[in-house]
C-alpha cells in the first residue's frame, strides 16, 4: 500500500479550508484573540488533529482536556498557569502542553503555529 505525505500550507494548492473563530466572552481577558485553524489532518479515531494555528492579539483564559504539541512559525505569546508559572514564547520555540493545563493564553504579536493534539480517550 502507497501512502502519501500531507504538505500543511494555510495557502495555496491543497490547503484546507480554514475555519475562523472567537473565543466566548467568559474566556475573553482583552484583546480580541480571533483565530484561524487550518487542520491539515484527522486520525486515530478523531482523536488525532494536525494542522497550523493562527492567533490575534488578544488574552484568554485556557483549561486543555488534550495534550497539544506546538511549534511557533512566527510571533510571541505567554502562557501562565493557575500557579503562576509563566513562559514567553516565539518564533522557533516548540513545546509541549499537557492535558489538564489551567492558565491563560496572551498572544503579545500575533502567533501561527504548526499544532498536533492528542484528545483523550471516550470513555468506555
């Protein structure tokens, strides 16, 4: 059986569609924080989501169920956990958030990242 690569572009020939959103008011901190996902790739039984990720200015409150790989392409945000611990992050970082992160979420310049989640398991 032959399989094939999946190039992920937000543009151009084969991109997929990309679905635009904004974060509900209860999460909304400041800013307006608009996104845009392209998801390049479905699997393992929809538990598997990779694509490239896009953020507005903007601070949100985040609580993640899922484990999510990121790989910064271009600007700068923070993450803070509920404790306190804080991360500045850009272009070139890579890192890992862990399902059950509480925190929040201030994109300082505007961020595009490549994504991989991993969503928990139904349960049984």
């Amino acid at each position: 059986m032959s399989v094939d690569i999946i190039m992920m572009n937000s543009t151009g020939e084969g991109s997929p569609k990309v679905v635009v959103a904004k974060p509900s008011p209860e999460k909304l901190i400041s800013g307006n924080a608009v996104t845009q996902t392209w998801n390049h790739y479905t699997g393992e039984d929809d538990r598997l989501h990779c694509g490239i990720w896009e953020s507005a200015k903007g601070k949100v409150n985040v609580h993640y169920d899922e484990w999510e790989f990121c790989h910064f392409i271009q600007g700068e945000a923070i993450l803070t956990s509920e404790n306190g611990n804080s991360w500045t992050l850009s272009k070139g970082d890579a890192f890992i958030i862990p399902a059950g992160f509480k925190g929040t979420w201030d994109t300082i310049r505007k961020v595009k990242k490549h994504y991989v989640i991993l969503m928990p398991k139904a349960n049984a």
